[in-house]
C-alpha cells in the first residue's frame, strides 16, 4: 500500500478508536439529569462525576511521564490496556447504586487510563506528521470531542434507562482497546526521552511556551465546565418552554450536537491554523467562544432554538483551538523536552478544570442559569492576551512553518 494511503488508513483507525473509548470520559455525567430526578444528587454529587475523572487524568498522565510508561511500553499495547480497565471500570457502575462511595473511586481509575488513551494517540498520530501537525493533532482532538458527546447521544437513544448509556460506552470502549492493534505506526516514530523533573522550569523559562501555556489554560477555564453542564443548563431552560419529558429529550439530542459540532471545528481549525497562523485561529476562536459564554444566559428559558443554535456556535468555537496549543508546544519548545512540556501542559491544564466544574453548581446557586456561565469567559479573554503576545515574540516564526 502506498504511503498516503497507509497514512490515512492508520490515522481513520487511530480516530475511530479515540471516538469510541473517549466516551467513557463523559458516560456517567450525560446521565445526570436522570440520576437526579431517581436519586437526588447533591451539587457536589454531581461535580464529582466528572471531577473524579480529571483527578485521575493528572494523576495518570504525570505517573506516566515520571515511571516512563509510554516509552518503555508499546503505543498500542499500552492503548489497548488503558481502553480494556477504563471500560471495566466504567461498567461496574452499573452494579453500585450512583451515590455509593465507590462510583468516585470509579470514575478515578477510568480518569488514570484516559492517560493511557488521550496523550498515547496524539503520540501515535504525530509518527505520521510531515507539515499538517496542526491538522492530525486536531483530528485527533475532534476524536476526542466526538468521543465526550457520543454518551449524550446514548442517553438520548436509551431514553430514560441511563444504565444504557453507561454500557454502551463501556462496549465500545472496549472494542477500541482490541481495534487499535490493526494501526500502523509512522516512519517518524521514535522512543521520547524519560521525563526529568528539572525540565519543569523550561515549561516557564521559555517564554514563548509559557505564553502558549497561558492561552491553554485560558481555553481550559472554559472547555470543560461547559462540556460538564451544558446538559443540565439545556434541561432546565426547556424545561421553562415544554413539558419536563420533552425537554429532558431534547435537551439530549442538543446537548450532543452542542459537543459532537466541535469535532467539525477541531479538524477545520486545524486545516486552517496550518495555512493561516496558530495564534490567528486561536485568538478568533477564544474569542467567539468568550462571547457566547457571556451571553449564553441570556437565552435560558427562551426560545430552545435559538439557544441551541448560540450552543452550536459555542460547541463549535469552544473547542476548534484546543490542538493548537499542542501544535504550538511542540514547535516551540526543543525537540528533546517535546514530549515533557506536552505531558505538563495537559496535566496542568486538566488540574484548572477541577476548579470551573466545581464552581459550576455554586455559580448557578448564587447568579442563576442567566449568569452562571459568565465567568468562563474570563479565561478564553486572558487566553487571547496570551496568543497577542505570543504573536509578537519573536518565536513565533516558529510556529505552522512561518505562518504566525
């Protein structure tokens, strides 16, 4: 088989099986709402079902770096190990009741093979980079996005039994362990160095990454406190317009269209950051999506149509800059430390996550849905500041070949 034909064969591989194991990520928070009216879930209840599962994506993925895991083991053997305990973790949660101890515990380990999964691919996919990195780290990056909406679409075709959605997610995630023995690795392929704890500094050092790091984090503020209560937001504004069935029905299909839409924007963003400039794109994205996190609120209990299409807007934006900031990572930093700047990058990244989910039920406590999305938009607008100074560094000659 000839090159570009085994290129994009092993990348359609790799993609399909981070879509199917990513769901486990956001299997049980896609069912809240159904949990709450079954079993009463506190706020704090309910953050930890997602919460959990970013403790143990940090936890995974720096243990990883420091025991050197994805050096000394296979990509795909260390995937499909990772895609195999998640799946089974996930599915004992269908034998413990959703407010039992041990459901936190769950979504924990299932968080600590995401690292397993997640950083493993974007690894993989890079074996074939040869000046599109922006594009296959952004498809790689709208697997994952589609991967975190697909238990949303579960939910809505398992109706009401939230324990489909839960084994679905853990089925598929467990075919991706075993289908992503059949990827090929690229020519670029090669064992990165053992992560050394000194390196560390450089991640603050270099100011052209540190400034490429703030915008991160600045995209991160937002990314996932919404992708967590985006569901929950959408129940309850329908809820206002429909009968409570209804809403809980259509808020599902929407809150899947809202997530699974930034796949589409992860792999146009990333055509495009290749041609048009990293901080151009980054900067354009952060910006819409600041926007429609300020504004969002003002929709609640509305017209459902015209907040579902500002949650598209915001579902496709809120995610389309995400692999850039890789992209700019892996191009800035040196070639040698590349894999621990990564590595740092999504640990801390993911650590400020914690933060925004859990403020999320307080905020809705204290300001209402009208508001409580509001303060999201404080990171993506520090994120720009960030990408405007990266612009005018001068590394930036370094980024997508020249385009800035």
């Amino acid at each position: 088989m000839e090159y570009p034909s085994r290129k994009w064969l092993s990348l359609t591989i790799l993609a399909l099986c981070q879509v199917s194991a990513m769901g486990l990520w956001f299997s049980a928070s896609a069912v809240i709402p159904s949990l709450i009216q079954e079993y009463g879930l506190s706020s704090f209840q309910q953050a930890l079902f997602t919460s959990t599962v970013q403790i143990g994506f940090v936890v995974g993925s720096l243990s990883s770096a420091l025991l050197g895991l994805a050096d000394r083991l296979p990509p795909k053997k260390l995937f499909l190990g990772s895609a195999l305990i998640a799946a089974c973790a996930n599915a004992i949660l269908l034998l413990v009741e959703p407010t039992d101890l041990m459901v936190p515990v769950l979504r924990f380990i299932t968080g600590v093979c995401m690292a397993g999964i997640y950083p493993i691919g974007m690894r993989m996919a890079a074996t074939w980079a040869k000046g599109d990195m922006g594009l296959l780290v952004g498809l790689l990056v709208g697997a994952l996005t589609l991967g975190s909406a697909s238990p949303h679409l579960f939910n809505a075709i398992g109706g009401i039994d939230w324990r489909f959605t839960i084994a679905m997610a853990s089925a598929f995630a467990a075919l991706s362990g075993f289908a992503i023995l059949l990827f090929q690795m690229g020519p670029a392929y090669v064992k990165s160095p053992r992560f050394h704890p000194k390196q560390i500094l450089y991640a603050w050092k270099i100011k052209s990454v540190r400034l490429a790091n703030f915008g991160y984090l600045g995209h991160m503020w937002e990314l996932y406190a919404m992708w967590a209560w985006i569901g929950i937001f959408l129940t309850a504004s329908f809820s206002e317009s429909m009968g409570v069935s209804e809403a809980n029905e259509t808020a599902k299909i929407a809150t899947f269209t809202t997530m699974a839409v930034g796949a589409i924007g992860c792999l146009g963003a990333g055509y495009m950051a290749d041609r048009m400039g990293r901080t151009t794109l980054t900067i354009a994205s952060m910006l819409i999506s600041g926007t429609c996190a300020l504004t969002v609120g003002f929709l609640f209990g509305g017209s459902p149509l015209l907040l579902t299409v500002l949650c598209l807007i915001w579902g496709l934006t809120i995610v389309s800059d995400s692999a850039q900031f890789s992209a700019s990572v892996a191009e800035l930093a040196k070639p040698e430390i590349v894999g621990t700047m990564l590595t740092l990058q999504t640990s801390i990244g993911f650590t400020l996550t914690l933060i925004t989910i859990h403020l999320m039920p307080y905020g809705v406590d204290l300001l209402g849905w009208d508001y409580a999305f509001a303060p999201l938009a404080i990171g993506p607008f520090l994120g720009v500041w960030a990408m405007v100074r990266l612009r005018q560094h001068p590394d930036a000659v370094k980024l997508a070949g020249g385009n800035k």
